[in-house]
C-alpha cells in the first residue's frame, strides 16, 4: 500500500515537475489551485469559498484523496480573488529529477544552511517528488518579478502552449531592442522572433529576462523551422555563442526560473522541451556545445 501510494504521488509530481508556487500567484487570472503539502480538500473549499461537494463534482473526483501538485478547477463564483493564508514569507518548491539542494539553494540565492534550516533537514538527501519551503532570497536572486508583473496583464493562451525551445543568440551583442529591429527588417513582420531574451550583461542585464512582443501579444514565434511548431513553441533565447563560451551562472538561473514558473504558475502543465537542433528538419548547431542541454533535459525531461 505505502509503496504504491509512493508511485502514485511520484508519479503526480513528475506531470508538473518544476512546479514552483510563488507568493504572488495571480490568482485572479489563474481559476485554478494546485494543492500543497498539508493541503485538505475541506480547507481548500473553505477557502475558494464553495462547498466540498461542488469542488469535487467539478473536479471529476470520487474521493477526498488529493495530491501534491495536483490542479483544482475552481468552480464557478468560486472566489479566485483570495491569497491562502499559506502564501507567507515562504514558496514551496517540488523536488524534480536532477536537483540538488546546493543547486536548489544557488538557483533561489539563499545558502544551503538556510534552505536546510527552513526545511529542519539534517543531511543533505532529497528525493523527487520532496516539497522544499524555500525561503525568500535577501539577495533579490528573484530574475521574474517584473516578467510576472507583466504576464499578469495579458491573458495567456494557455492551452496553445505545448513545447518551450531553447536557443542561443550565436552572438554576443543583442537584446529585444536590437533583435526586434533586426527580425523586422528580415521580413517578420511580428518582429523578435523569441518570446523572450536571457541577457549576458553586455546589451541588457546578466540574467535578465526580456519580453518580447510575442510573448506581450501571444502570438506564435518564428524561431524554429517549422510553421506548425512555431505555433505551439515558447521561444527562449539566451544571449550568447556557447559554441564558443559558457552560458553564465545568472543566465543560468534566470532560464530556470523562467522554465519553472511558465510550466508551474503560467501553464500548469509540464510541456516537451527541446534545444533548437534536436527539432526534425533543423540544421543547426544552436544552442551550441556548451549550453548543458543534458542537465536541463534531466530536470525537465
Ligand atoms: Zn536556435
């Protein structure tokens, strides 16, 4: 029995692996929950406001049994608009295949002592499928907040959204400004083709994460050969030729955060990830030998 819950739970985080529950989470534009530890589904009710019944009958469940990571649709005059009284100081991260805590840790710029110390942790193991409390960073390591701010504007199509592509830019200059001119006058008329931009702190910020207008507009990207792929894609491009350099650490972590949160709070749902050259009918060595396309498809795979 406890072997077989254990599966069962394992296999609930894997479907959103990366999942990453912020303190702001919009949830006025997301009329959904994503249950956390300790999580009931009679409190949960209480708070959206509706009956268990409803919020089971919406939901297809026949049981009470509820799942880390799973998503709730909030039933209709459901009240979206609260935060949960656990929304604190605090976010709560899912352990994914890959992690480590000292990743875990560089990753959200707080120091491995801290992060044990918030989860009473001992030693240094985790497993797949651990919900982490990561405290807030005091260093402001956050790379997303105005990427939020922004994409709490605009209504995204969720259900569009099937694949997010990595790419590198094959140069070291550039930033939204300068590629969208650039796109432009090669005839896109939608302008940068990515959705959004990775700095390396020459034209914009190291690790600083620029929208592009696609991503403002939803529309489809142009960043990889095929039209019906485009339609479907996130496009992210980071700034730089890792054929010939490193991606650096804050571009890094920005591109996992971006990556945790599009498919965790934007989406909630884990999409295919790829490199540019490993689509079919690609020719290309993008995003180039040293971007660890390995270690990202471990943690997103
Ligand atoms: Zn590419």
């Amino acid at each position: 029995m406890s072997n077989s819950r254990r599966q069962f739970t394992r296999t609930a985080t894997l479907l959103t692996a990366g999942t990453v529950l912020l303190p702001n989470f919009n949830w006025a534009q997301s009329p959904a929950y994503i249950v956390r530890k300790g999580d009931t589904l009679g409190q949960i009710a209480l708070r959206l406001g509706v009956n268990t019944r409803t919020l089971k009958q919406v939901n297809n469940l026949s049981s009470d049994l509820i799942q880390v990571g799973q998503k709730l649709k909030i039933p209709t005059g459901g009240n979206t608009g609260i935060e949960t009284p656990t929304l604190g100081p605090t976010k709560t991260y899912i352990v994914v295949k890959g992690d480590t805590l000292g990743s875990i840790a560089a990753r959200n710029g707080i120091n491995l002592r801290s992060l044990k110390q918030a989860n009473n942790l001992s030693r240094d193991l985790i497993r797949v499928g651990q919900a982490l409390q990561i405290p807030n960073s005091a260093s402001g390591q956050d790379l997303l907040a105005h990427v939020r701010e922004a994409t709490n504007r605009i209504h995204v199509r969720r259900d569009n959204w099937q694949r997010i592509v990595v790419h590198h830019s094959a140069i070291k200059y550039g930033n939204v400004k300068k590629y969208d001119a650039a796109h432009r006058r090669r005839g896109m008329q939608n302008g940068l083709a990515y959705h959004f931009l990775i700095g390396n702190g020459i034209d914009s910020g190291d690790g600083e994460i620029e929208i592009g207008p696609r991503w403002q507009k939803q529309q489809l990207g142009g960043h990889v050969k095929s039209y019906r792929i485009n339609q479907t894609a996130i496009g992210i491009c980071l700034i730089g030729n890792f054929e010939k350099t490193h991606p650096s650490k804050k571009q890094l972590d920005a591109f996992t955060q971006l990556m945790d949160w599009l498919q965790g709070d934007v989406l909630g749902k884990k999409v295919h990830f790829d490199g540019h050259r490993e689509l079919k009918g690609e020719q290309t060595i993008c995003p180039g030998k040293h971007f660890p396309l390995a270690a990202m498809h471990a943690r997103y795979d």
